[in-house]
C-alpha cells in the first residue's frame, strides 16, 4: 500500500523462517563489543529505544567509524547478504529502477522495550537520497508519518507488525516520522522476542 508518493508499507513481507533468522542476528549483533547502546542527545537527554549499528556508527548527528558515545569499539561490518535483502526490499515496494546504483551500507538496529517511543524527527545525516527500507519483528507499533514541512500534523498512523516492510524513497524520504507507541505483549508468540526491534537499511553516500 502506498502512503505517499514513495512511502510504501508491504504487511507480512518476512516469513517466519526469515523473521527467526533475521531475529537471531540481531541478537548476536547487540553482543558485546560495538553492541546495543543508549543513545544520548548533545542537548542532555537520552533516546527511550536502545540501538546498534552496522557498517557505519550513527550517533546523534553524523556517522562514524567507531562506537564514539560508546565503548570506542570498530562498527560491526555490515554484511553483504543485509544489502542483497535491501535491494529485494526496494525493487519489491518501488520497482527495479528505484533500486539505489551504490550498495547499502548502513544498518541501523532500534530496540524498543518497556515504555520506549522515538519522537517524530526527519533523517537527514545520510548524503544520498536512496530509499531507505525499515523492517519490523516483535510487538507491533503506531508509526507515524509526517510530512517534510513540520513535525506537527497531517500525519498519518500506520500498525506496523512483525514481518512487515515499509520502504521510504522519493519524496517521502525526508518526511517527518516517529513511533508515539508500542503495543506490549502483540509480538507472534513463535517469534520468542519480548519487545519491538526495528532494522532500517540505508546509503551513506560516505
Ligand atoms: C521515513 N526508526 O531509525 S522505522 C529511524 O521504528 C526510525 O525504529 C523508526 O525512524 C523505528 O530513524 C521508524 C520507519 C522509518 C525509518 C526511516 C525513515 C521511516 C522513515 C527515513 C525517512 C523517512
Ligand atoms: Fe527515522
């Protein structure tokens, strides 16, 4: 379905196996070093989802080689067959000439527990313009998407739940986003993952 130009939400796009799969390697990912990480805000606060990285650090706001607001360790590298589910993402939701000519190179990993939100911002700190994909596992949560003017309304919520793609390019790849809830106890029980965690795929352009 299409939310806006180039925001596309494709429901149940992982299968099981590939849910368990892709579950088990962000949990190996989240180990110590380069691991699961809370991220702190150069204004004091800190983000409510914790989250790790591949390929190339984020930290609020630039990219990095190493954990800088962490425990100094290289990235983790971010792996080929990562890509290859990317580009599948992209070609699927926008069609094979939206695929980005430069590999994706960047994953970012947000786990959300308890009471864990992320307030509505835009994600501007990669210099390319490829679509970035967003793959869902565990609870399922309100996403909403903004526009590329104010953090304020219109938006439009969307459930997002385990399995799910959304993929953002074009127009909508500068739009406001956020995620205002998370829905405690929906995650499929065969997953076995308490929680919601969220893998976005990007070009850095770096
Ligand atoms: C729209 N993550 O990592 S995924 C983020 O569920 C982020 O963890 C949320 O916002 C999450 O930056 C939302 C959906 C998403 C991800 C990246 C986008 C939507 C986007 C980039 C541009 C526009
Ligand atoms: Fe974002």
């Amino acid at each position: 379905a299409e939310v806006a130009p180039g925001a596309v939400h494709a429901p149940a796009w992982l299968d099981r196996a590939r849910q368990r799969d892709l579950l088990a390697a962000c949990r190996d990912w989240a180990r110590p070093p380069a691991g699961l990480r809370t991220v702190r805000t150069p204004g004091g606060g800190t983000m409510t989802a914790r989250q790790v990285c591949l390929g190339w650090h984020w930290y609020p706001y630039s990219y990095a080689r190493t954990v800088v607001d962490g425990d100094g360790a290289p990235v983790k590298p971010f792996p080929a067959w990562l890509g290859e589910l990317g580009r599948r993402a992209v070609a699927d939701a926008l069609g094979p000439d939206a695929v980005p000519a430069a590999p994706y190179d960047i994953a970012l990993i947000n786990f959300y527990d308890g009471d864990a939100r992320m307030g509505m911002h835009r994600d501007a700190d990669e210099r390319v313009d490829a679509p970035v994909v967003s793959l869902s596992l565990g609870d399922t949560c309100v996403f909403r998407f903004g526009n590329t003017e104010t953090r304020a309304r219109p938006y439009t919520d969307v459930e997002l739940r385990s399995g799910d793609l959304f993929v953002f390019g074009g127009p909508s790849r500068l739009a406001y986003h956020g995620v205002p809830r998370v829905r405690p106890g929906t995650a499929p029980p065969w997953l076995g993952l308490a929680g919601r965690l969220n893998i976005t795929l990007r070009v850095s352009g770096l």
